[in-house]
C-alpha cells in the first residue's frame, strides 16, 4: 500500500469489513497508514449503557494553530445480499475504471482521498503552519451515540480545539465539483395516537372510529406548507412515515390508531417553534367535524421520538470559500452552495468550530454494486491538496 495513492489506501480500507458497530480493522489499518506520516493516533471508545461500544480514532499532525479537522467515519451499512453485487462487497475490485465495494463511496473514499492529499503535501516537502487532525468515528451509519459526539467530547477534555472543519461525505448529486454542504436541515420526529371507541362496522354509531379523526389531523399536518424555503434552505417538509391500528379484523373498528412522521427542517424554525406550530395544527384538527359530525373534539396525544436534530447553517467565507476555490480549480466548475440531504455528523461538530462537508458523488452510496470512478478519487485528492494549502495560506495571512 502506497499513502500517497487514494486508490491504494481505499482498497486497504474497503477490505477491512467495517460493518457498524464492528472496526472491522479499518482503524488498525489507518493508524499503520497515519503514524509514519508523524501523526501522534490514539484511539478511545465510546460507551452507552445499552448500546454497543463503539471504536473511534483521533490523529493530529503538529502542535500549534490554526487547527484543521478532517472527520469522517470508517463504518458502513451492510452489503445486503452478496449474490447481487457483480463484484465482492468486501473485495475492493477495480473493473471498467471503477472501484467496487461497500464504502468506497460513503464514505472511505473520502477518507483516502485526504490521507492521500496530506501524504503528498508531506511527501514535497510542505510544512503547515499549523495542525491537521483526523477525527474518525465506527458510528455515523449506526444510532450516532458512541461516536463523533463522544469523540469530541473526549478530544475538548484533553484540550484539543479546532478552527474549521471538513466532513469528506458525499454531496455531489450528479459529477464531481457540483455542491459544498454548508448546512443540514434539522430533523424531528413525532407519533401521533388518536383514540376512538372500538366497534362493529354496522353499528358506527356505537363506535367512534379514531381513522376518521387521523385522516383529518394527517391533512392538517400535511396540507398547508409549513414554509417557502429560504435562499440556502428548501421548504420545511413532513413526511408520514407509518399509519397502524392493529386491527386484523376486517369488521371491527378499531379502538386506537397511530402515525409517525419526520420533519426536515430549514432555520426559519427552532425545535420549540415547529413543535407549538404542529400542536396548534392538530388542536385545531381536532375539533374538525368533518368526518366526525356531531362528536366530541377528537382524543389525541403527540409524542416526540428520539433526538431532535437541530439545523444549522456555516457562514465562514474562509473555509466554504477556500474549499469552493480548490474546487473550481481541480474540476472548472464553481460548486453549489447547498443544504440539502438527510444528517451527517456535522451536526455535532458545528458546536465546536465551523464546518462544511465536501466528498465524492454520492448515486451509488448504500447500493448493491457501490462504486465510484477511479478517475474521482484522483480528482478528489487534487481537490483535498488545493484545499489545504489554501485554507492554511488565508489563516497564515490573518
């Protein structure tokens, strides 16, 4: 293996079957790649009672500022069923050009895109003004709980502090040098329960069926938008999920009935705002008597799920311009600007300096057959180089 070769350093990496919460050896092998570059590598392991420890990995390169940070995450999804791939999920095969295997796209490729870049940086004899870190976690693909967040939190105790940070995940829809993240939508998710009074279906006036009062409340939910968007957001959207009674009987009314429901959201919300809006929206269904004539409001109860992803939005021309800089000059196209997508990682690293995400072409992430150009990886490391050396020059220049 070869560090100064992304296609080299990715197969080392895709053939180390990193599937979450396992390490698979993927954070064996970057430690072998990071520590004669003169990385100092430690490795810390996240913890929650009830739920599966997670191996993380943090490298620094230089002990003074400005401080970079390169995060990403060497766990991935499960291959799914190994017949269907043309190539070996774990195998690392390259064919027509292209490097096969789960990961290579989301998102070890990044990964060995950047070690590969500061390899080469090194290798010419450059010298940073500065420090570069690695913060690598085996829990982004997983429930997110032992890993980026707990490495942070471990990295800040011993006193580690950053200036900007890079996310390598895969954001370009289409070809490489299309977007730059410099955002996420936030995410929330809610289950409604309403209840009604189980029935025969000849006697509905003997029964109240809660699907009546759900479809009203789902509309109310669903059919006013809840915003336009904004010049870097998309409009808000609520999306159902799931809608359940239980009920097996085709002659019964059932007593209860339930839904799930997710929310991307842009910055003209905050958790608290969206969450009195769609309360409003439901107290209001609630006395529709639509469907219902002549009942009583509808008996409802709304319960949050889970973490509350929050949005955010980087404003930092140093580094989203430096990065769109490096791009154009790899790839002559001027990326979007975007905050588009689901949640990364970056939702936590935004607490602790700004941070935008930029990585490979993202069609065939989580795929069977996921691959990506070898072409792109090449192109990807002239992008990390450039990106280097430019965000190091602007914070030198201050």
């Amino acid at each position: 293996m070869t560090v100064t070769d992304p296609v080299s350093v990715l197969q080392t990496l895709v053939r180390c079957p990193s599937v979450t919460p396992e390490e698979g050896g993927a954070l064996s092998a970057l430690e072998v790649m990071l520590a004669p570059l003169g990385f100092a590598v430690e490795r810390m392991t996240g913890h929650t009672d009830g739920t599966p420890d997670v191996e993380n990995l943090y490298a620094r390169l230089g002990t003074t500022g400005p401080h970079l940070m390169f995060a990403g995450h060497t766990d991935v999804v499960p291959p799914g069923n190994e017949a269907s791939w043309r190539h070996p999920p774990f195998a690392a095969e390259i064919a027509d050009g292209l490097l096969f295997g789960r990961g290579t796209v989301d998102m070890k490729g990044g990964i060995a895109c950047f070690i590969a870049a500061l390899a080469r940086l090194l290798e010419q004899g450059r010298t940073l003004p500065g420090s570069v870190s690695l913060l690598i976690t085996g829990d982004e693909e997983g429930p997110g709980i032992n890993g980026t967040e707990k490495l942070l939190e471990w990295a800040t105790s011993r006193g580690e502090r950053w200036d900007a940070a890079l996310v390598g995940e895969p954001t370009n829809p289409d070809t490489l040098g299309d977007m730059i993240k410099v955002g996420r939508r936030g995410s929330l998710t809610g289950r409604l329960m309403v209840t009604g009074t189980q029935g025969h279906v000849a006697y509905p006036h003997l029964a109240d069926n809660p699907l009546r009062a759900m479809t009203a409340m789902l509309d109310a939910l669903m059919g006013e938008p809840l915003d336009h968007g904004t010049d870097l957001f998309p409009p808000s959207n609520l999306e159902v999920t799931s809608v359940d009674t239980g009920n097996t009987a085709t002659n019964v009314i059932p007593e209860s009935a339930s839904a799930t429901f997710n929310i991307r959201f842009n910055d003209l919300w905050s958790e608290e705002t969206l969450k009195n809006e769609l309360q409003a929206r439901l107290n209001r269904a609630a006395m529709d008597e639509q469907l219902r004539p002549g009942r009583d409001p509808a008996r409802f109860s709304l319960e949050w799920l889970g973490r509350v992803s929050p949005v955010f939005l980087t404003r930092n021309e140093r580094l989203s311009g430096s990065l769109a800089a490096a791009v154009e000059a790899v790839t002559g196209r001027r990326p979007k600007l975007s905050t588009t997508g689901g949640t990364s990682d970056a939702r936590f690293i935004k607490d602790y300096c700004p941070v935008v995400e930029f990585g490979l072409v993202g069609q065939t992430m989580h795929k069977v057959d996921e691959h990506v150009p070898v072409a792109d990886l090449e192109k990807l490391t002239e992008i990390y180089s450039h990106f280097i050396e430019r965000w190091f020059a602007l914070a030198d220049a201050r």
